[in-house]
C-alpha cells in the first residue's frame, strides 16, 4: 500500500502574499523564488493561487499599453483546493488527474495543518514521491 505523506514532500518556502499586492511586485516573489505560484493570504487565511500563468495575459496587456496597477486579487484563483499535512500523495495525486478534461486547474496545492497553512504541495513534488515509490518498487521486484 502506498503510504507516502504530503508532509514528506511540501515545500515550507513557498512565496507568500497578499490579495492587495501590486501584480509586479507578485511577479517578483514569484521570479526570486523556485515556484511557479505563490499563496494569497489575506488576515491569516488562504484565499488563493496566483500562478504565472494567471499573470501572463496581463502581463501581454500591460507591458503593450504601459497602463495600469493591476492587484493580485484581480487575476489569482479564489476557488481552491487544499490538502491536509496528513493526507496521502496518491490521493492528491488522483485529484490532479481525475477532473473533466484529464487535469484539475491547480498545479499547486496549500498544505494546511489545523487550519493554518503551512507550506505548498506541486505536481513536482508529487512527481518526485510517486517516482521514488516506483523506483522502490521496481528495486523489490528483482
């Protein structure tokens, strides 16, 4: 059975920010750090993602025209889903890959703890442990 834990595999330095921070300057944490999204955390509760991705057609947009202050709340994703520091990779796993078009939206997943985030879970890091898993497997097999 497989019993790999999200808390083996998250990572704990997962760029965090606010809903009201300027789009740049969400960029930026983004760029300096080794994700490709960051937490939006508003008065201690997860309220969503912005990922790169959320970012580029603004970006497009406004590096064109030169025009606007654009605010992460405008472009991130509020409706999300998060796993608990218990919950079992496979699981998480299945929920990347079992929504109606073969992939859910969210490439990252909050990792929560009694309600407190603590952390980030990425198709990476679920790559990484379902592969080490393999690999063991394949080890046992010969």
């Amino acid at each position: 059975m497989l019993n790999l834990k999200v808390k083996d595999f998250l990572t704990h330095n997962a760029p965090v920010i606010d809903s009201s921070t300027l789009l740049s300057d969400a960029i930026d944490k983004i760029e300096a750090s080794t994700q490709d999204s960051a937490i939006v955390i508003d008065d201690g509760i997860v309220v969503g993602i912005l990922s790169e991705r959320d970012c580029l057609k603004t970006l497009i947009s406004s590096s064109y025209y030169c025009d606007g202050a654009p605010v992460v709340k405008e472009f991130m994703k509020a409706n999300i889903t998060t796993v608990e520091f218990e919950e079992n990779i496979h699981d998480i796993a299945n929920k990347v890959v079992s929504s109606s078009d073969g992939f859910c939206g969210q490439t990252c997943f909050p990792v929560m703890q009694n309600n407190v985030y603590i952390g980030l879970i990425g198709v990476k890091g679920l790559v990484e442990a379902l592969n080490q898993y393999f690999k063991s497997c394949q080890t046992q097999a010969h």
